[in-house]
C-alpha cells in the first residue's frame, strides 16, 4: 500500500484550471519529484496534499486514510512539511528548540524533550547546543536543517518539500538534497519533493512527475537517475 495516493485531483481559481485530474502515488522510502514552470500549480499541489486548502474534486489518501475532506490535526502525525523560506517557519521569539520539540508535545506527549531535540540536531548535522539559539542566530542553511529537524521529530510517513532548497545557494542546496535524502531511505518515509531546479533531482528523486497545464507527466527516467 502506498503511503500518498491521490487520484482525480482537481483545483479552479475562477474560471481556470490549475489542476486537472492529478493522479500520483508515492511509495515508504520513495522520493517523487515534481517539477513545471512557476506558477504552474506545484505549490497549490502540496498545499492540497498538506490540507492547507481544499481541491474542488478528487480524493487524497495518507496511509490507507481518505483524507480529502479531514479536519482537525490528527493527521499530521504522518505528514510533515518543509517550506521554502525556513526562517519564515520558525516563531522568532522562540528558540529552535522549543519549535522542534512542539510537535513531540502535540503528538508524542510527555519525553525527555531536551535530549530528543540534542539527538535530532546532531542528526541533522547541527551542534547539540543551537537547541538555545532563535531563528536569527543562525544561516539559512542552518535554519533549514532545524526544519528538518522538527519535520522528522515524530517519524513521519510522508515529508512533503515544497521549494525546500530553491532559497539556498548551491553548495548548500546539495547538502541539504543529501540529508532529505538519507533521512528519507534510513526511515522509510515518503517525500514529495516539489521544485523548479531540475538540477537538484539526479540527486534526489526516484521518479519525476512534471506539472504542465494542470496535468501531470511522467519525465524520462533517463535524464533523472538517481545516485
């Protein structure tokens, strides 16, 4: 059973399409890559998935549960989203850490949140210590890492990332596609990977879907084998 599966997905802004009849599905462990121009509906797509905004039509199914219609919370117990502008993610009157561990408190409930949120900085490749620093303190690459951080902190099923790398420059970028990617096989989890930078998805994606006129298309795999 695939962890994402969406079908017939359709979205209108007025009279115009953005998506149209969208079908997908993303695999434990797989990373799918979408691209297409800006402003093509790649954002709209991963806004629908993540249930920030309802499609006019089709169904989503996360673990084996339609979830096109859900509300509440619940459900991000097997989602979790990187976005484009990760300082913009943070509250900047709260430390990284106290942002990494809110979902361990929302969804795990009560741990030794300290030396869980030591153990998935330094999994991230970041000192146990910056737990103590605000968003201002640190890169944007940095910054980015945290947010993954936190994305992972209750073992997700599905990570979806959402120009997660296009705000970095490019020897950050490669790190950052490097980390996604090895969090993503070691754990097992789905990624949807959304972005404009067909540069990035050698390094990344399994398979490559690319939203063109609210359709999807499959790319050739010949041009996006993966390391």
């Amino acid at each position: 059973m695939s962890v994402l599966e969406v079908k017939h997905v359709k979205k209108f802004f007025g009279k115009k399409i953005v998506l149209d009849d969208v079908n997908f599905s993303v695999d434990a462990g797989e990373c799918l890559g979408i691209v297409g121009l800006s402003g093509g509906g790649k954002s709209t797509l991963a806004k629908i998935v993540a249930r920030l905004i309802d499609c006019d039509d089709g169904e989503i199914f996360l673990c084996g549960n339609d979830i096109t219609h859900a509300t509440g919370n619940d459900f991000y117990r097997n989602m979790q989203m990187i976005f484009q502008m990760p300082e913009e993610s943070f509250d900047p009157r709260r430390k990284l850490g106290e942002s990494i561990a809110e979902p361990i408190k929302n969804f795990v409930g009560k741990q030794n949140f300290s030396e869980r949120v030591e153990n998935l900085l330094i999994e991230v490749g970041l000192p146990k210590n910056y737990a103590e620093r605000y968003p201002r303190e640190v890169s944007g690459g940095e910054c980015q890492r945290a947010a993954i951080a936190r994305a992972i902190s209750i073992n997700p099923k599905l990570l979806i990332c959402d120009e997660a790398t296009s705000a970095l420059d490019v020897t950050i970028q490669a790190q950052i596609v490097a980390l996604i990617k090895r969090l993503c096989v070691e754990k097992k989890i789905a990624c949807l990977f959304i972005t404009h930078e067909l540069n990035i998805l050698p390094k990344i994606a399994d398979r490559v879907l690319e939203l063109r006129d609210g359709k999807l298309s499959e790319v050739s795999n010949g041009n996006f084998e993966t390391n």
